[in-house]
C-alpha cells in the first residue's frame, strides 16, 4: 500500500475568512475523488487548528498500490481539482511511502 500526504500554506493574501472557504472547497473537491479512482482507500483533507504546525491544509490519502496513486494524481477530478489548489496554496511539500 502507498500513503500520499500533501501539505500547503495558504496563499498569503487571502483573509481568514478565504482560508476557511478555501480548505472547505478543497475538501470538496478532492475527497470524493475517493470514489472514482480503482484502488484508492482513503482521501482526506484536513485544516490545521492546532498553533504547533507550520502548515495550513493537509491531504492524507492511500492507495492499493502505486499504480492507483499514479491513476489518482492523473484523474481529470484531480487535475481540475489542482488548478483550484495551486492557486490558493504556496509551499507544497509531500511524501509518498509504502506501507503494510
């Protein structure tokens, strides 16, 4: 099995107000991906509350296998989904690992 988890900031012009409806329409957009990708198990976003991290939104997700995160990452929800999300974002990191 494979986790993918994506961290970002928010883009640093939006008010509290943007950052609330940004991370709701995230969700919005990427959860349900769940449901149209073979071999994807779990895909939740989730909104930093908490004053200790230095990031704003969070992607957690997994997959069957590798293949299925590939099929994910190149899904037209996806990609569409992207688009939104790169442009209320800044500082993307992310790590993929395998687990059992």
């Amino acid at each position: 099995m494979v986790k993918h988890i994506v961290l970002w900031n928010f883009a640093e012009e939006l008010s509290e107000r943007e950052r609330k409806e940004a991370g709701e329409r995230m969700k919005a957009l990427l959860e349900p991906i769940k449901e149209l990708v073979p071999g994807a198990m779990e895909i939740q976003v989730v909104r930093n509350e908490l004053s200790s991290s230095n990031r704003d939104i969070a992607l957690i997700s997994a997959f069957e296998t590798l293949d299925a995160l590939t099929t994910y990452q190149n899904h037209p929800a996806h990609v569409e989904a992207g688009k939104y999300v790169r442009s209320v974002t800044c500082n993307r990191a992310c790590m993929d690992y395998e687990f059992t």
